[in-house]
C-alpha cells in the first residue's frame, strides 16, 4: 500500500464528510441568492411572507424536507401530507435560528452545516458523522 492509500484509509469516512461538507458549503455561499448567517447557516428564501415570527419558545407546524447531500431523504412531510408540530428549542441549533426569522406561511431552503447540527457524532445509521443537511421549510403556524 503506497503513502497516499494510507493517508486517505486513516482519514475515514467522517474526514471525507467533513470535507464535502466545507466543500459545498464554500461553493454554495457565492450562488445567487445564499444568504450565510454569524454562525454558518445557509439559506435562501422561497416564498417571503410578512408577520411576526416565531422564537425559541414558540411550538410551530411545519412542512419539511430534511436530506443528507447525496440526496437522501431523511423525513419529507410534504409527500407525506403530514405538517410536523415541534417546539422550536428542541430543533437542531441551525434550524432554531432559521426558524426564528421566518413568518407564517413563508418557506425557506437552509444548509446546516454539521456543528450547528448532529456534529462529529451524527445519529448512528441515519447521518453520519460532520453531516451537513438541506432543509426545505414552510411555517405554517406558531403559537
């Protein structure tokens, strides 16, 4: 086995997610209409409404698509027709703070990279480890 076989065997699987993950994001902030907030949230507005929006205290109804960058489907409530209701401060850290600048009835597409998500650790089977996922969201409701 030559030096560069060694080299990308101890990388492992989480060294190339991580790698994939900061390689897209790097492209993604220079598309059009990628907005990239403090923390490394990435987003872009589908359908703007006006209104209050909701904070980390609020429950909402959702409709979400949640998929790994390869294109798999982690939940998707638009096909099934069924909205989520959640309370914010139990989401994912990225999605808290993109949920709290959306108002009712808007949709918005987020990238999380993987520290403001499931981080080194991911979630056994289904994200594996430094993960970054693609959020498509509509706020239905918050209360």
């Amino acid at each position: 086995m030559g030096k560069r076989e060694t080299k990308n065997k101890k990388k492992g699987s989480a060294g190339n997610n991580r790698k994939i993950g900061d390689d897209f994001l790097n492209k993604n902030r220079n598309k059009d209409g990628v907005y990239e907030t403090e923390s490394g949230l990435q987003y872009t507005i589908i359908e703007k409404t006006e209104g209050n929006q909701p904070c980390e205290e609020n429950s909402i109804t959702i409709h979400q698509r949640a998929l790994l960058l390869n294109g798999t489907i982690l939940i998707d409530t638009y096909r099934e027709n069924e909205s989520d209701e959640v309370n914010v401060n139990e989401l994912i850290e990225g999605l808290q703070e993109g949920i709290c600048m959306m108002s009712k009835g808007s949709r918005y597409k987020f990238w999380v990279p993987s520290e403001l998500a499931w981080g080194k650790k991911g979630t056994g089977n289904k994200i594996p480890p430094y993960s970054v996922l693609q959020f498509d969201i509509r706020l239905i409701d918050f209360w």
